[in-house]
C-alpha cells in the first residue's frame, strides 16, 4: 500500500516542523516547505529521511508571491505523485497598527495567511479530490477576538476562517476541511516577562500549550472521517475569558 502524503506549508522550525516529525512518525510521507529558513529545513529533510529513507522532500518558494504558486503547487505533486493532506501552517504576524500599515505589511500579512491557502488550495484540490484528502488551517483564536495593533494579521486569519467554512462546502464530498485556532502555544521570539504573565493570567488552565497539544489535533483531524468546516480551538481556554 503506497504511503499517504502531506504537504506542510512553513514547516523548517516551530510547530510545521513538529506536525512533519509527528505524522513522519505516523507512517506519512512528508513534502516540507520553507522560504528563508533552509539550514533548518535541510536538517529536517536530512533528519527524516535518515529515520525512514525516501520519505521526506522539500519545496522552497515565497508564499507571499502569488505568481510563484502555481509553479509551487506542481512542484509539490511531482514529488511523490500523490496528495492526501494539506497543512496550511505558514503564518507571518507582526503588528500593524493603522498608523503605520502599508503595501509591505499587507503582502506579508494578507499573503501569507490567506492568500496562499487559499490558491494552494485551488491548485491542489484536483489531487485531493482524487485521494480524498484533507486541508487543515492553522488559523488563531484572534481571528473572532481581533487583537489590538494586530489588524491585518486578524483580518487575515478572519479570512482563513471564512474560507475554510467555504471550501469545506465546495470541496465535499470528496475534500474535508477544517482548521485549528491555537493559543499560546510556544513564545513568540520576543516577548517581555510581563508579557508572558499577561497572557498567561487571561489562560484558565494556567500554562502554555506545547508542541503536542497541536500535533494531537492536527491527526485527530486526520483521523475524523465525518467532521469537516469545523474550527477546533486548542487554547486551554483563553478564548473564553
């Protein structure tokens, strides 16, 4: 039986990087994706491909280009011949505040979390129709909450909702689509201690969330035959508060 494969947008470092290791571990080829960071892609690609031979490839191409992604989408079925699953996971986030939006922020911003999800999706949709695949977006909790200074990334995530809900009508039977919307989950690169307490204090389950808690809904998701357009929240509760 020829091994399913999924695709991960973003998956060099972070948590794309631990949803590759866990469903490597499950058995699943895995196409990886990165832009600029390629030393921590290749040591990923080098790393699963040591464990299980010929079971990990690797794309490189800007997401926020939308001219490159049709090329990208090709470049992505050519590598094993087939597509199960779609992992949208790349994700820019940096403030806008509405003073200082521009041109720049919106490309990053807009093309990163929506727009390439969006086309990957129309490009890929064939091969997942003809394997009855999966997509899963990462979206965010803020996507519902907008986060103050945060406004294009929110509108960006917002969209993502909306289009996982759409394409989870318009690809069925054949395609479920759903999203997580994650928390606190590990650290931005820079944050404050102050900060850290600020958001902890708004959790009702009192800690971060790891890498696991992503990794578990991601198969879960997998695994769930007849749930699709659903948005699952792994945020131990902060999106209640």
């Amino acid at each position: 039986m020829m091994e399913k494969v999924v695709f991960i947008s973003g998956s060099a470092k972070r948590l794309g990087a631990a949803i590759a290791r866990a469903l490597h571990l499950r058995g699943y080829n895995v196409v990886l994706h990165c832009f600029g960071s390629y030393p921590e892609a290749i040591a990923l690609y080098q790393a699963l491909n040591l464990a299980r031979p010929n079971s990990a490839e690797l794309v490189q191409g800007d997401l926020t280009e939308i001219t490159e992604l049709e090329g990208l989408a090709c470049n992505i079925l050519a590598k094993f011949g087939r597509l199960d699953a779609v992992i949208n996971n790349a994700s820019s986030f940096f403030p806008t505040p509405v003073s200082d939006i521009s041109l720049q922020a919106w490309q990053a911003l807009i093309g990163s979390n929506m727009q390439a999800p969006l086309f990957l999706s129309h490009y890929l949709a064939d091969e997942l129709k003809r394997c009855k695949g999966t997509i899963i977006n990462m979206v965010d909790i803020h996507a519902l909450r907008p986060l103050a200074g945060y406004s294009l990334y929110c509108m960006a995530k917002a969209g993502l909702v909306s289009m996982t809900e759409s394409l989870a009508i318009e690809l069925a039977p054949e395609v479920r689509v759903n999203a997580i919307a994650p928390g606190a989950i590990l650290w931005p690169e820079e944050i404050e201690e102050q900060q850290k307490q600020q958001i902890l204090s708004q959790i009702p389950l009192g800690r971060l969330g790891l890498e696991h808690d992503i990794t578990h809904a991601v198969e879960f998701l997998l695994d769930a035959g007849y749930i699709t357009g659903q948005i699952l929240k792994v945020d131990g509760g902060r999106s209640l508060t």
